[in-house]
C-alpha cells in the first residue's frame, strides 16, 4: 500500500492507497511544533480506528508547501514505516513540461494537482485549489504546466477582516443569498463570498483566454475545502475533485516508484 501525504499550510490530508484505490484518507492540522513521535501516534490512531495494518505499508510520497514539516515526515517515514519517502521536488518525475520562469519556485501541490488533472481530463484545463490561498494553474492541451495566479484565500479575507477593523467580527464563511445585507454577520458574508465568486470568475475568464486564444474549450476543475461552496453559486467550474492532490501524489508515485 501507498501511503501519501499532501501537507498545506492549514492542513495535513494524507491518503491510503492500494493499487489505484484510495482505501482512506485522514486529515489532521498542520502543526509545524509537533515531533515525529505525535504525528506517530496519530496516524497509528487512524490506523488502527480504520482497522488497517501500518505494516502493510510498502512506500509513501510526500507533498509539502511547509519546509519545516518535511523532515518530520521524512524522519516518520523511516521510524515507523521503515521507508524512505519519496518527496515531490525537483529530480522527481512528473511527466509534465513546467514552463515557469523558476521551476523550484511553484508549490508542490500545484504540480501534483496538474498531473491528477490532467491525466483525467486531459488539456487544455485549468486547476482552482481553494485552500489557505486560492490558487489558479493553467495546463496546455499538450500537457505542459504554463503557470497561474495565486490570491488570498477565503479565510485569510476573512481572518485579514477581523484582525484589521476594530468592531467587525468573525463570521461563519457561507452564502447569505443576498448582496444587499441588512445586518453586519450577512453583509461580511456577502462581501467575502460574492467577492470571491468575482474573483474566481474574473481569473478563470481571463485564463481561458491566455489558454486558448482560438477559443478552444478549456475545462476547469476545483478542489480545496471551499470548492464546493463557490461552485454552487457560480457557472465557470466545470468538475469538483475532492482527492485531487492525493491522486497526484498516486500518478507521481508510479512513475518513480523503486524498481524491485
């Protein structure tokens, strides 16, 4: 089995595979403190409340935006799965041809959700991750990474808000069903929503036109913890993938696995 781990800067989402099947998949917060002991004892948690054999494990791929953590997690790997991780970088094999000013500069994560779109819809596409940040990737029809816009995601808007003003307070991020707002809690939800969706919508036109200025059909997936939310009240995502990190890091794992 394939153990992976997708490490973002609010969450660690790591997923079990066997063969191509995602058996499970556990998400716990990213924790730049914690030892390798701790997040040890978490997955043993996870594991055995699933009823599955740690020992099962025969490799694990690590994907990270947060340098701190690779090490534990590298170090983990070898402690209590006795393997040596794979970790998507540079040297690593994607299959895909970055065309990025600075190759070494793009996060991790943004790759790994390139292949996974990719090798399921083929191109041309264009990714949106709506986590920590919203990111927005554009690939080729010829399966080359072209690059994409990064923008302050929905709750660091919302985090920004309430640390910046002296009286507005944190709300619940969810659609109010309104722009015009007769109470603070609605009228911030509607700002950070709606606002998004036009930022979201805004990019993705613009994108599609860089992609394919003859006006070639250009697919859009999402995924992140707010994907769902913006999809629902806007027409330009045309796939929601929950797991697509997990199924990169799954795709990148099978073109660099160990020979036996």
């Amino acid at each position: 089995m394939l153990l992976a781990f997708d490490v973002g800067n609010t969450n660690i989402v790591i997923g079990l595979f066997e063969g191509e099947e995602l058996i499970g998949s556990w998400r716990m917060k990213t924790d730049k403190n914690k030892s390798v002991d701790e997040y040890g004892m978490l997955i043993k948690q996870f594991f055995e409340y699933e009823h599955m054999d740690m020992k099962a494990v025969s490799d694990v791929i690590i994907s990270t935006v947060v340098p701190p953590v690779l090490y534990t997690l590298q170090h983990l790997s070898r402690k209590y799965f006795g393997k040596k991780a794979i970790v998507v970088g540079p040297g690593v094999k994607t299959g895909m041809i970055i065309k990025y000013d600075n190759p070494k500069q793009i996060g991790s994560d943004r790759i790994v959700n390139a292949v996974a779109a990719y090798d399921k819809y083929g191109g041309p596409l264009i990714i949106v991750d709506m986590g920590t940040a919203t990111t927005f990737c554009a690939v080729s029809e010829k399966g080359e990474y072209l690059g994409g816009t990064i923008a302050p995601g929905l709750k660091i808007s919302s985090e920004a808000l309430v640390e910046k003003t002296a009286k507005l307070p944190k709300v619940e991020i969810e659609e109010p069903g309104k722009t015009i707002c007769k109470n603070t809690t609605e009228s911030i939800q509607s700002g950070l929503v709606y606002g998004h969706v036009g930022l979201v919508e805004y990019v993705i036109n613009r994108m599609k036109l860089e992609v394919s200025p003859e006006g070639k059909p250009v697919k859009v997936i999402a995924t992140g913890g707010l994907a769902q939310l913006i999809a629902d009240i806007t027409d330009v995502i045309d796939y929601i993938e929950r797991d697509l990190t997990l199924d990169g890091l799954r795709i990148i794992y099978r073109k660099n696995r160990p020979s036996v």
